[in-house]
C-alpha cells in the first residue's frame, strides 16, 4: 500500500512537473496568454511535492530505518550521489540550480496570486 501511495504521488508530480514544462515552451514561443498560468502550475507542483515530501518523512523513511541496512544505505546514497535519473538523465546539479533559478525569477515577475477564500 506505501509503496504504491508513493508511485502515485510521483505520477501525479510528473504531471504537474509536465504541466510546467508545457507552460514555459508555450511562453518561450510566445503562445501563453501571461505568467500567471505558468505561477500558478508552479505553486501547484510544489504544493503537490511538499505533501509528497511530509509523507516520505513521516511515513516511508520511518520504516525504511527499520528495515534497511547499512549497505542498503550506502547504495541509495550512491544513486542520488550521480544525479541521473529516467526524467532528467545526466543533468548536472549546476544546471539544475540554473534551471530553478530561471523559473523562480520568471514566477516572482508575474502578477502575486490572489487570497484564496
């Protein structure tokens, strides 16, 4: 059951990950009507990666503790230590950091989103 709860969640961030990529080809073309759509799909990743987050710590890394290794983590270590993945492949951190950075200053120009009631 928490295993499956966990590829879920990762789908769902593939969406919204999808769902921001989309928003800043059509900007870079020029076919997004504002950055709005684009702050908003972010805001919306990131709240889906924050819940995603809470429950691997409150939930998943609790049990791995109890039940891996010592070796066992050494080798996840290892996995996140070469940073590739099926998503990204080969794509340096520095990149990564370049890439985050571009975005987080295209969502601050955009107009703040209005107080949800």
């Amino acid at each position: 059951m928490i295993l499956s709860d966990v590829e879920a969640q990762h789908l769902t961030e593939r969406q919204f990950l999808d769902r921001v990529s989309t928003c800043l080809l059509k900007m870079k073309e020029g076919t997004a009507p504002d950055g709005q759509t684009l702050v908003d799909a972010i805001h919306q990743m990131a709240d889906v990666k924050l819940r995603h987050i809470a429950f691997e710590e409150s939930i998943v890394l609790p049990l791995a503790r109890q039940c891996l290794h010592d070796q066992d983590w050494v080798e996840i270590a290892d996995a996140f230590t070469t940073n590739c993945t099926p998503r990204f492949g080969d794509l340096p951190v520095d990149d990564f950091r370049e890439l985050f950075t571009r975005i987080a200053n295209v969502a601050m120009r955009a107009e703040p989103l209005a107080e949800k009631q």
